[in-house]
C-alpha cells in the first residue's frame, strides 16, 4: 500500500496535510508547532515513575498531519514527524546517557600544541568518527531463545537504552501494510545513533487483542480498554527502556505499555511523543 502512494504522491500533486496550501507535503506554517522545544505532557493517567516529553499539541493541523501520515499512508510526513519525535527523544534520556562528545583518547590529549608547520607524530591515532557504539547482534552471541528477539543493534556498552514503540493496532498495520509509529520510530533513533547516542529499536510489545478506538471513550473507559491488551514478546530484565508512541491522550495506552514492560523485568525511563492532547477527560 505504501508503494501505491508513493506512486500516487509522484503522479498526484502533493497539498500540505494540515492546511491543504498545494505544491509541499507540509507548509512551513503547519511544520511550526513540530519544531517546538520538548516539554513534559500533562496527563490524567500517569505512567508509574515515568515523565512523557512531547513536542506539538495534538489540535488543529498537526492532528490533520499526524492523522495523515498515519491513516492516509502519506508518507512523506514520516520525516518531519521523526523530527519531532527525535527532539522529544533526546529531551527524555538521562543525562549520564548523552555523552556530549566523544572522548579522544590519553595520547591525544596529552600532545603538547604544534608548532606552525610542524609534522605530527607517525604515531598519532587518526581521529574517527564514533561509529563503533553500535554493533549487529552476534549470531554466536549464545543467547538462546532470546536472540530471535527483533533488535536492529546492540550497544558495546552498560548505557544501552532501548526504545520501544507502542505497536499500532494490528488492524490498521494489516490496512496499510506497514506499521506508520514503528517508520518514524526508526528514523528517530537512527537520527541519534548517528549523533552518537547509545539507542537501538526494539519491538517488544505486542498486542494480545484488539481494541476499540480510545478516541470516543472516556478516561475510565480508555483504561478498561487497554488493560491487559499489551504483551512483551521477550523477558526484558534490567533492560533500561523509553516508550514512544506517535500521540498521547490521557495516557491510558502509555501506562498500559510502562506496566508491561515492568512486568518483563525492563526500567522504563521515559516516554515521549510526537504530541500530546489538552484533553483532561
Ligand atoms: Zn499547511
């Protein structure tokens, strides 16, 4: 489905998803609200322990946006909304956990200044880039069942945070044929391990039934709804985490997923959103 409006945002002339302005994907009017600094969403159901950052208000244009990318299959769109999802990232991590540059190594630091025109010494390690912080999973890493579990790298490091996205309802991935989140959810953390960061995806929820849309439900209504419908697919002990998802509303889904994750053994950080509704209901 996606390849079929890809072929359609080349055929078709593209308007901007939240004011309809031709000729752009999205106006630089409706991208303002996504290039906001990240703040902590106010919610009604709070995830025990856990602080939500999210960047827009989920109103307006930016709903039409979201709903856009998510339902319309416009996927152009994923990459502003990793924009914002990647700032409301970084904004939740720890701060042990964002190292501000990488440390060059003793013999490094330790060379006196060069004279103008003066050779360096044979001996100076070259400078490179940090590309090591992430690494492929190991075929002979001998974790047993554990190694089928989907992770795109593996940190060399203790400070591995694992990001895992809330999973769309199956019904809809089946609709669209990929799953909307999980696309700007994996241009996010690619964004900040090429900064450096120590970050990998993981797919680790799962959904054990469908639900009803939360959007005509109250907030006890949406807490029953959710309860129970979240799985790990794998145990996830000491596995330190933050929870994504596109959108938070009372944050019943969100403190469904943190209380799933806890089950599996994981330390949930944070949670963080591309936007957050006002609603109080
Ligand atoms: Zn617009």
């Amino acid at each position: 489905m996606s390849f079929l409006h890809d072929l359609l945002d080349l055929i078709v002339p593209e308007t901007c998803a939240g004011c309809g302005r031709g000729g752009t994907a999205l106006c630089g009017t409706c991208a303002v609200p996504l290039t906001l600094d990240p703040r902590p969403a106010p919610l009604p159901v709070r995830p025990p322990g856990v602080r939500c950052w999210t960047v827009a208000d989920y109103a307006g244009n930016v709903r039409k946006v979201i709903n856009a990318h998510k339902e319309q299959g416009r996927t152009t769109l994923t990459r502003p909304l990793a924009a914002a999802l990647t700032r409301a990232l970084k904004a939740s991590l720890p701060p042990p956990a964002v190292p501000a540059q990488p440390t060059p190594p003793p013999s490094d630091r330790e060379l006196p200044p060069l004279r103008p025109g003066q050779i360096p010494p044979r001996d100076t390690p070259p400078t490179t880039p940090t590309e090591g912080l992430i690494r492929k999973p190991s075929k002979t890493s001998g974790q047993g069942t554990r190694s089928r579990r989907v992770v795109t790298g593996e940190l060399t490091g203790s400070n591995l945070i694992h990001v895992i996205p809330v999973p769309s309802a199956r019904r809809a991935v089946r609709r669209r044929g990929d799953d909307p989140l999980l696309n700007v959810a994996r241009t996010a953390v690619r964004t900040l391990t090429n900064e450096g960061l120590p970050l990998v995806l993981t797919t680790a929820l799962r959904q054990t039934r469908p639900v009803a849309d939360q959007a005509a439900l109250s907030r006890t209504e949406r807490v029953a709804n959710v309860k129970g419908a979240l799985t790990a697919a794998h145990p996830l002990d000491g596995a330190r985490v933050i929870v994504v998802d596109d959108i938070v509303t009372t944050g019943a889904t969100l403190t469904e997923a943190v209380c799933t994750l806890h089950r599996a053994g994981a330390h949930v950080l944070a949670a963080a959103t591309i936007a957050a509704t006002t609603r109080t209901t």
